[in-house]
C-alpha cells in the first residue's frame, strides 16, 4: 500500500493564499489562515515590514481599500526548495476616485515552514528578489 506525502504541495498552498484574497468577498480570514502567527511581511523598496498576523492584515485591508477594484495573481510560481516558494505576480486595481487602471508585476518570495508563511517579501527589481530567494542571475 502506497502512503501519501504529507509533505504540503507549496506551489499549491501559496495558489489557495491568492485565491483566498481574490475572492470577491476579500477572504481575509482565509488568507490570514496561510501565515504563521509570528509571520513577517516586509517590502523593502516601499520600505515597510509588518510582524504578526495582526500587523499584516491591517496592512493588507488598507492596501485594497484604496482600490475600488483589486486583483493579484500568479503568473509564475516556483517551488526552489527548502520551504522557499517565489512567485511572479500580476496586480491590477483601479485606486478609489480616478477610474485609471493601474498594474504591477512585483516578485514575491515565500518562506514557509510547517505549511505557514513564516516571512513574505514583495520585490520590484528582479535582482533584489533572486537574491532575497537565495539565487543568483
């Protein structure tokens, strides 16, 4: 008899933490259930860093508050070992009064342990997020 991994599958657990947010009703509460309770987010070329489930969802609700409407997906997600996950991510939204559409490509870099988001940085230059990722162009 063949036993199943238990072992998560990263690539897809971090897919479910987008799908969370994506929603139309703003799962919050399911996107939050990805972090760990110490978890840090941080984005160093805005140069914020939030610890602990709290912080960050207060960040993460002021953030699409500004948006009348918001998405983020993946348009790439790697599994690079070690519970390191990087992702690149297509965010578009139109901010609250301008009728502009905007979008973003940024670069995300996941450290997981135990199926939980231990640390979630957000990038806007390659280089900066192979790096954090721990890879080299």
């Amino acid at each position: 008899m063949s036993k199943e991994s238990t072992t998560p599958d990263l690539v897809q657990l971090m897919r479910k933490a987008y799908e969370a947010v994506n929603r139309r009703d703003r799962d919050l509460d399911a996107m939050m259930s990805f972090y760990a309770p110490d978890a840090l987010w941080e984005s160093p070329p805005l140069g914020t860093r939030f610890e602990g489930r709290a912080a960050i969802r207060g960040f993460a609700e002021d953030w699409m508050s500004a948006y009348e409407e918001w998405h983020a997906a993946p348009e790439e997600l790697f599994d690079l070992g070690s519970g390191v996950v990087f992702a690149v991510v297509r965010q578009s939204g139109r901010p609250v009064g301008t009728g502009i559409e905007v979008e973003l490509h940024p670069l995300h870099v996941f450290r997981l342990r135990d199926g939980k988001a231990v640390r979630w940085q957000v990038f806007l230059d390659r280089t900066n997020a192979l790096e954090a990722a721990g890879l080299e162009e």
